[in-house]
C-alpha cells in the first residue's frame, strides 16, 4: 500500500504564510510596490541606466589609497 500524502495536510510552511497574511492583509500590496521599485522597469528607464553605466569613470580598486 503506497503511502500518499492526506488531503486535509497543510505543512507548516504554508501555515505559517497563511497566517502571516491574515495578520498583515497589507503585505502583498507592499510586495508589489517594493517589487516595481527595484525589478519592474520600463524599457525606456534600462535604457536610461545602461546609459549612465557606459559613463562611469574606472575606479582603483582601493580607493582610499594616497598611492
């Protein structure tokens, strides 16, 4: 007899997610906003910042180096 998982098994994980957005029902909407700060650009924005990056003066590797 095979051994399959219950039906009714919620694993302490998503226990724990689950309770974690009942407490805080504002969490994804803060989810969503720091994921459009960092990793949801428009292309025109990558543009933009690729071109600032060809820009960039090469530095030495210590900076605070007087030689």
């Amino acid at each position: 007899m095979p051994l399959l998982p219950s039906r009714h098994y919620v694993s302490e994980h998503t226990r724990f997610i689950r309770d974690l957005l009942e407490r805080k029902p504002q969490l994804e909407t803060e989810q969503r906003i720091g994921r459009a700060i960092w990793w949801d650009k428009l292309p025109a924005e990558v543009e933009a910042e690729r071109e600032m990056d060809r820009g960039r003066v090469p530095q030495k590797p210590y900076v605070y180096s007087s030689g």
